[in-house]
C-alpha cells in the first residue's frame, strides 16, 4: 500500500472515529497541536564518529479519544510531524565536521492507553492523566547526500521510526488537554551509509531518536 492511499485510510478512519462521537458519548475528537525536542543517540562500529545535538521541531494533526466510565481509555492520533535531525560526523578524523541531510518530515501515528485521574472537588474543572503507547513515525521524502570532503556520502533511513511514549496531562473543563511526553526510540532507524559509492551495513552505524514533545488538544 503506498502512502496516499494509507494517508487516505487513516483520514476515513479518523472521521468514522468523529461520526461515532456523536452517537458515543464516551468519544471525543478535535485538532492538536505542540512542539517536540528531538536528539539520536547513536552507537556501532563508526558510532563515535557522529554526535547529535538537541534540536526543536513541531506537530500539528486531529486526535481521537474513546473513555470508558472508568476513566480508562485510548487515544488515537494521526500527526504530521517535524523533526530537524541535526548530526555532525568526522569520518576523515581532521574534525571537518560534515552534516548528514536526513528526512525531516513525518506522519506520526501515536497510539496511547490513557487513565484519567478524577479528584471529586475539582474534576468538572481540571483533572490529571497518565498515557503510554507506541507510535510510528513514517518518513516522508527521502534522504538527501552530502560531501565529506571530496567524497560524497549518505546516510538512508529507514522508512518507520518506532518510539514508545510515556506521558501525563492535564484536562480542564472536560476539553482542552494538555500533555508532555518522552518518546524512547525502539528500532535502528538507519537502513545503510553510502561513502564514495560502497555501502555500509548497519551495524557499521546505528542510531535510535528520542524526543520529548509537548502537545495541546481540544476535544469535542
């Protein structure tokens, strides 16, 4: 299945999720919007030779939620996401740093079990939550070469990034949500390195992101 007709998919999917909120009083849904910091922490044969900093990106999409009367439930969301990857490397050992162009752009689908705290007095006004899941993080575009010097290189990743997210919230007045989450990163998300015409295997170079992201949602 290529991307348009998964995009296609997941947006059906979402307005069924919206439909059935009307007829189901324990679903919600609405836009969302937040920012993330992203870093890979990479490791491998040539790990050493690339370090990553700190870098911000943003997420913008439409959330899904269904809660049972006992405050325990699941969100759905379909994300388009922003991750600046910024690496250095020294692969010639002269600290030239050289920046690998990495995909930035992403649909991000996050999947969370979520437990609503209700405190009696003030539960109408604000109430805590807790939230974890995995999500997939699907690479839109491709990965772009650079020089090292006078021999061209590229690092390709992997088409899927997978993180599981762990998290808490608040929600005031039944709608607006609050949330912050880390996202630890579960598979190598590099499929190869190109140097001068002669692929890599990925053991040669692994990296794993991780993120915290910060998102606000109002539900409806």
């Amino acid at each position: 299945m290529n991307m348009k007709k998964t995009l296609a998919l997941l947006l059906v999917v979402t307005m069924g999720l919206g439909y059935a909120a009307q007829v189901q009083a324990g679903f919600k849904i609405g836009p969302r919007i937040g920012l993330n910091v992203n870093k890979l922490s990479t490791s491998g044969k040539i790990g050493d030779l690339f370090d990553s900093s700190n870098n911000c990106g943003f997420t913008v999409g439409v959330q899904a939620e269904y809660m049972t009367p006992i405050s325990l439930g699941v969100d759905l969301s379909l994300m388009y996401t922003y991750m600046d990857y910024q690496v250095e490397e020294d692969m010639t050992g002269t600290n030239q740093n050289m920046h690998p162009k990495f995909a930035k752009n992403f649909i991000e689908i996050p999947l969370n079990i979520k437990y609503k705290i209700g405190i009696p007095v003030v539960k109408k006004i604000f109430s805590p939550y807790v939230f974890t899941g995995p999500s997939v993080a699907l690479k839109l575009g491709k990965d772009k070469g650079y020089n090292m010097g006078s021999i061209n290189a590229k690092t390709n990743t992997k088409t899927a990034q997978w993180v599981w997210n762990l998290g808490i919230g608040l929600e005031f007045i039944n709608h607006l949500q609050i949330g912050a989450s880390y996202g630890f990163g579960m598979n190598n998300i590099v499929k190869d390195f190109e140097v001068a015409g002669t692929t890599l295997q990925t053991g040669e170079v692994k990296a794993k992101t991780g993120y915290w992201t910060v998102t606000a949602a109002w539900l409806f």
